[in-house]
C-alpha cells in the first residue's frame, strides 16, 4: 500500500518510528522545525525537509505543511507518533483525503474515543465497567454541585476533550468545586478548544492500570497486558512497570478482555491503549482510551518480547496479525524512567539548553530510547523528556536493582534532569514493597534535601538560528500548499 513513510513528529519517537520501518523496508521522511535542524532523526531519516520555525504551531502543527512535505516528497503514508497531531480525527481525515495512509486509527474512531464522554457511553455498551458519574457533559456549575451532592465527595472534574491532567480538578467541597468548575472550564477552552466539563467520583487512592491493545482490519483482536502508571506528578506519568505489583492473572485476564471487547465494539485499528483505575479491592474502571502508541509503549515490548511499532506498520500496510491470545503471557518485569530536563528543586522547572557531556547506561536488558548526544542543545518549545530508560529483568526485585545501577551509569552535564529524582523513588522502601498508587508522591514520598555543594547552577538557555534551511525548506512548501484542497 505505501514504500514511504513521513514521521510527522521529533525526538525520540521519531527515531524509534525510522528504525521500525526500515527494518520492514519502507524509505523515510523526517519533517523538522529550524530549532530541528541538528537534531538525530533529521539524520538518520531518507530524506529530510524543513516544515517551519521552532514553535510547534509553527511546524509540528501545521497540518498543511506536513501535507505539502509529504506530496514533495512523495510519501505514501503518514505516522504521527504521539502528542501533536496523533490524536487530531481532522487530521487523520485530511491525509485519508489526500490519498495518504495515516498510520493510526479511523477519522471516526479517534472522535468517538477521543470525546470522554462518548467513549465511556461505548464501554457501557461493551459491558466495561465504568467510574460512576455525569451522563455527558455538565451544563453549568449548579448541575454539577446537585450531581455531587448525591454522589458523594470527593468528585473529579474533567475537560470532556482533554488528556494530560489539563482541566481537571479534584474538589472535596461545595466551594471548592464552584472555584473549580470556573478554572477546569477556562483551561479546557484554551487548552482544547472546548470548555465542556464531567463529573466523576473519585476512586480513592488507587492505581492507574492501562492495557496495551491492537485490532487490524480482519477482526482480530489482542491484548499485550498491563502498565502500572501510578507513579505520577500532577497527573503527568513518570515511571512505568509492567507486571502491575497489584496485578493477578485472573484481573489480568478480566481487563484484557474488556479492553479488547471496547476495541472490538468500534472495531478499532492499530494500537491503543484503555486507561483503568484499579481500588485497593482490585475493582477496575475504565478512564479514558488513547488513540495512538504510548511513551512506555517499551516496557510492553520488552515484557512481552514484540515490536508495537512494527506492527502498527504492519497493520496499516493491510497485514493480518498473527498473535495467538493465549501465547501472550508476560516474559519478564520490566521498568520505565522518564529522563526529563527539569530541575527537580524548582518545582519541576523545564531546563532547556546544552547538553555538555552524555554518558548513556548499556549491557543486558537495558535500553535508553533517546535523541540527544553532547553537544545537543534542548529547544525551550517541546515536551521536556530528553529519554527514556528502560529495563527489564526476570523479577520486580532484580529489575529494580538493574534500573537503579542504569540510572547511577546515566551522567547528563550541562543542564539539571529527573535523573536524581528516579533514583530516590527506586529507593523507597513502600516502592520496593509495591506498596504504592497514584498519590505516592503527593502523600508517601518525600525527597532528599540536597546538601549545598549538590545543587545546580543556573543553565545559559542557547536558542538554535533560526536561519533559512538550505534546498527544501518551509517557504517552499507554501507554494505546494496552496495546491490541496482545504478539507479541514
């Protein structure tokens, strides 16, 4: 169906999409921003081409760039990765109009789940169990306090549209939530375009479990098991672990097929992934479901000895899978650090600018999926997650022993990382025991004071050129724009 493939995405995921597909044979484009030039996937990509500035409305958003790269380059398909436009139905829609093969779910399929409120009404009808709540959206705060009322406090409130902790609000009280109907609205606007808000209970303390699923187009359906993400900061993932440490076979067994039984009910296409919340009674509820590959997509990977972006590939070249459901059991424990550039003591403070020195972990059952090196400098525009690390061992105890060494063997100079950060929670003694949920680190976890000659100096922030790029850049995609029809 398609030789060629553009990576409408950067960073470390735009790598691991190269790799994929020449492994399979398919030839590839990297599109980049100017801050991009240097960057790795820009090089190790067929061919490259410059789609516009630094910021990301500017180039990693602008759909009519990304087309006009991949008509100029003659690409047949498109992969988004995941964040900017991986999740956009009007994207996917305009590439399927543009006779482009857009390596993900439907147009359709990503409006339906993508809308909170629509996808948890479908997995009602799929027979998942849901988190009690609003039956769509909250039409002014008086609904919403009522709705609470009888439900009980504490209640969340939730952007219908949203993801990534943004217009959310967990209220305990009447007053407290009328001051958050108000901000969760107006954050959910700017952020998504849509201030529409829900109203769930919240399940307290408990784990936030997701299930790795993939369909392809001849009705077959599977489940790659779990991915505990509780360890979190502001509703932002930090470190992954699959096997869950609450995990049983007989849970794992009941949420893979009510996964798979929401996927199959829209008949979905590609991978994705149903987010759960699991209470201290191992009682599960669906939460959301994500449209594309995962960050901690690798723990999977490594667990269950596959290759998730090789058969996202595979599905959308109209391959027919060929997994046998009662094969895929879980091989080994594996484990995932963000390795963000932030500074930890100032309240998580993104840390763009040059790396001066990199040394990354290696030997048996480590991988780092990464693309920076020395001498790379971070742009201020983007996600602050530089890599990530992964391990995997035959248990819990050795996996976190392989991890801790791997992160002693991970030195980034030149600007503060999470790198620290990772090491303190590995060390914890209610991590160790699997004694944890989403509030570990608000309620359990406390960091370790840095002694005073331990503490960071400020980093000089150095900005890229943003000088025109040399043979194909941006302006002259303008001209190739101007030529497709403006479907969106």
């Amino acid at each position: 169906m398609f030789e060629k493939v553009l990576i409408a995405n950067r960073g470390e995921i735009a790598l691991r999409i190269i790799r994929a597909c020449h492994e399979l044979g398919l030839s590839t484009v990297a599109v980049y921003s100017t801050a991009d030039r240097d960057a790795l996937h820009v090089r190790f990509a067929d061919e490259d081409i410059c789609i516009g500035e630094g910021p990301s409305n500017k180039s990693y958003l602008d759909t009519k760039r990304i087309i006009s790269a991949a008509e100029v380059t003659n690409a047949g398909a498109i992969h988004p990765g995941y964040g900017f436009l991986a999740e956009n139905a009007d994207f996917a829609e305009i590439c399927e109009s543009c006779d482009l093969t857009f390596i993900g779910p439907t147009p359709d399929q990503i409006r339906q789940l993508g809308d909170k409120v629509m996808a948890k009404e479908l997995m009602k009808k799929a027979g998942v169990p849901v988190i009690p709540g609003s039956d769509g959206a909250i039409s002014c705060f008086e609904e919403a306090a009522e709705l609470a009322e009888k439900m009980g406090y504490p209640v969340i409130l939730k952007a219908v549209a949203g993801g990534g902790g943004k217009g959310m609000r967990i209220c305990r009280e009447l007053a407290e939530l009328e001051r958050g109907f108000h901000i969760a609205s107006s954050e959910a606007g700017n952020a998504f375009g849509n201030p529409d808000l829900y109203l769930e209970k919240v399940i307290l303390n408990p784990h936030h479990v997701e299930i790795q699923i993939i369909g392809d187009t001849y009705g077959n359906f599977f489940h790659f098991g779990e991915r505990d993400c509780s360890i979190q900061r502001r509703h932002q993932k930090l470190l992954e672990e699959t096997p869950s440490p609450i995990m049983t076979d007989d849970l794992r067994e009941k949420m893979g097929l009510a996964a798979v039984n929401g996927a199959r009910l829209v008949n979905y296409r590609g991978v994705g992934t149903m987010e759960f919340l699991v209470d201290r009674d191992r009682n599960f509820y669906f939460m959301e479901m994500n449209t594309r590959i995962q960050v901690e997509h690798p723990i999977t990977e490594e667990s269950y000895e596959v290759d998730l972006v090789q058969d996202q590939l595979r599905v959308a070249l109209g391959e027919k899978l060929a997994y046998r459901q009662e094969d895929l059991k879980p091989k080994w424990v594996a484990i995932e650090c963000r390795i963000n550039a932030e500074d930890v003591d100032k309240d998580f403070r993104p840390t763009p600018g040059e790396i001066t020195a990199l040394h990354i972990p290696g030997g048996p059952g480590v991988r780092a999926d990464r693309a920076v090196y020395t001498g790379y400098i971070i742009p201020p525009y983007y996600d602050s997650m530089i890599a990530k690390l992964i391990v995997k061992a035959r248990t819990r105890e050795t996996a976190i022993r392989k991890m801790r060494n791997a992160l002693e063997e991970f030195i980034v100079e030149g600007i503060p990382t999470t790198v620290d950060f990772h090491k303190e929670i590995l060390e914890h003694p209610d991590f160790i025991a699997g004694r944890y949920d989403n509030q570990f680190l608000e309620t359990t976890f406390r960091r370790k004071a840095p002694l005073p000659d331990e503490k960071k100096s400020a980093v000089t922030i150095k900005r890229p050129p943003e000088e025109a790029a040399e043979e194909k850049t941006a302006d002259d995609l303008d001209e190739v724009a101007s030529d497709i029809s403006d479907n969106s």
